[in-house]
C-alpha cells in the first residue's frame, strides 16, 4: 500500500482538488433539499390558529424573509387548494358577507325621492276654485246686553237692581248707550242714563264722550261726559268716566270686572266699581273724595251664550262725607247683599 507520501505532488493535489468538489456538491444539494422541505412546511401551516396579536409590524421576521426578492414570482399559477382550512375558495360569494356599519355607511346609494314631485293634478286637487263668493258683515250692527238683571236682599225688605248697555254703529264709530240703577220699597232710588259716541283708538280700545242724565236720587241733573273704555291687558274689562255737571261740580266712574271660565259653561265674575266726586252735593247727599267703593262676586251658568242664571254677594261701603250723610239719615254705611238674577244679550 503506498501512503501519500509516495504520491506524486500532482498526483495529491488533482486528488484533493476532487475531493473538495464532491464535498461542496453534496453540501450544495443537502441545502436545497432543507430549503424545499421549509417551504412545504409554510405551505402547510394552518394561519388561522395562530395568535398575531404579539407580532410586531416593525420590520420582517428573519433575515431570510428581508433578503426575498417576490417580485419575479408568479402566484396565478400557484395551487392553493392544500393550504388548509383557513384558505379560502376559490370563488368567493361577497353577498352573503356581514359588513360591519362603517362600511355599509360608507357604500354609495343610489338617490332617492321619497315624495314624489306634485303634478298638475295633484295641485288641481289642493286648490279647487270657489264656488262661493265671500260674503261680508253688514256695515251697521248692533248689541244689547243686561250684564245684571237681579233682586236683592236689601235691609228693609226686597231690591231689584239692573245694569246694561247697547250699542249700534260699525266697528269703528258707535253710539253707546249705558244705564244703571235700584228699585226699592216699590219706588226708584236711584237711576241714570248716559248717550255716548265712541271712536275706537286702538283694537282693544274706545274713547266715549257724550251726556249723562240722573233721574235720582233727588232731584234730576245732566253731566257732560268723556272716557274710556275697552279691555286692558290680562282681559280686565274697564270703563272709567269723567263727568262734569253745572256749579263746578264733578266726579269720576271707574269700573272694571273679569270672567274666570270655571268650565265652559260655568264662569266666575269678579267686579269692582269706585266712585269719586270733586265736591260736596248735600242736596243728594253726596260728599268730595271718596264717595262709595262695592266689590262684587257673581256665579254664572251658561244655558245658552246668550242666557245665564247667576247667584253672587255684593258689598257696597260709603266713605268720607258721603259716609256722614248717611250716618245723618239713620242709614248704614257698610252694605253686604246676596243677589239672584240673569245676564242676557242679544
């Protein structure tokens, strides 16, 4: 057996040369053989259990996975129907897809009209043409009311007492006329009557100046008179008069009620009337200042609009001059009634 020794230097040298070739041949085809057997083993792993949740989007993997190049790759020829049962088929049906709200909002719709544009039909029904003309108030008119018609329960025996006013004219230019009074014992204590001609200044207000004729107590007398008249603010009726009468004298009419609706049918009426003279009238026993203030309350039901039966309590007190005068004559100044009567108008 010869060692290498014996061997010519070229003899060893071919020989190692050989030698290292066949090494580096088999070493190249036992990477390529590892190098399949990886990519089989990442084509057949199920990526649907796996958990990406710790992966990190920094940067790729290994190294190997930086250094691929897929640009050159064809992927419609490769088979994708090993790769599991989280890859998915080949023919995908998107309508049976649940996309979340964000995405539906997000899809485009096709415009809609939801009402439809009238037609010429349509506007023809809305709109008939009228038959009829309009048909206007007559330009005089005219009302009567008797805001009380009543019997009271005066101190010697029975009362009957009324107040009411009329008017007739347009809505601008009326002639007013307005009447109050008492009947007691079977014969008149008190009454009077006034004419007035009233403008209206204002929707919801009249100025009135005309005459007023007493024909008691005592002896008759007439006043020139001038006021206003009308509903103020929070639907107070109001009415207040000045009157002037012969020898200085004067004095002054204020009057106001409200109609609280109970219900529709049933309605309270609170009422108020001050008078004032500006000076002493012994002869009708009427003194300067405050002559008399009556508050009144009256309950009233509705039959009709134009009917109404009503219970109340008036209470009528006399001050200063006027007071004495009545303390002269025996009578009281400090008045309390219970009254029964009916408001009409027509």
């Amino acid at each position: 057996m010869k060692t290498l020794s014996n061997l010519p230097r070229s003899t060893l040298a071919l020989g190692l040369l050989l030698s290292g070739a066949a090494q580096a041949q088999s070493h190249d085809h036992r990477a390529h053989e590892a190098a399949a057997q990886t990519s089989q083993s990442a084509a057949a792993v199920d990526h649907s259990k796996m958990d990406h949740s710790d992966m990190s989007d920094s940067g790729p993997a290994t190294q190997a996975d930086a250094n691929m190049d897929h640009s050159g790759m064809d992927h419609s020829k490769m088979d994708h129907s090993n790769m599991g049962p989280s890859a998915p088929p080949a023919t995908v049906d998107h309508s049976k897809m649940v996309h979340p709200p964000e995405a539906q909002s997000q899809a485009p719709t096709a415009p809609r009209e939801p009402i439809p544009a009238p037609t010429q039909a349509d506007r023809a029904a809305a709109f008939p043409p009228l038959s009829h003309h309009m048909q206007h108030a007559s330009e005089l008119n005219h009302y009567v009311l008797f805001n009380r018609l009543e019997a009271v329960e005066a101190e010697h025996g029975g009362a009957q007492a009324w107040e009411g006013q009329a008017w007739i004219g347009n809505d601008t230019d009326r002639l007013w006329l307005r009447s109050e009074g008492e009947r007691e014992r079977g014969r008149t204590e008190s009454a009077d009557l006034e004419a007035l001609y009233g403008r209206a200044i204002s929707p919801w207000w009249d100025l009135v100046v005309g005459a007023k004729h007493d024909f008691r107590p005592r002896r008759s007398q007439t006043w020139a008179a001038i006021g206003v008249q009308g509903m103020s603010p929070y639907k107070f009726e109001v009415a207040a008069t000045a009157y002037v009468g012969p020898s200085g004298r004067s004095a002054l009419n204020f009057e106001a009620e409200y109609e609280l609706l109970l219900t529709n049918r049933l309605i309270l009426q609170p009422l108020i009337e001050v008078e004032v003279s500006g000076k002493q009238d012994p002869r009708r026993g009427v003194g300067s200042g405050l002559s008399t203030l009556e508050a009144g309350l009256r309950l009233r039901y509705e039959i009709t609009r134009r009917f109404a039966p009503y219970l109340g309590i008036s209470r009528e007190r006399a001050f200063g001059g006027t007071a004495d005068y009545r303390r002269d004559e025996g009578e009281g100044i400090d008045d309390t009634r219970w009254v029964a009567g009916v408001r009409v108008w027509f």
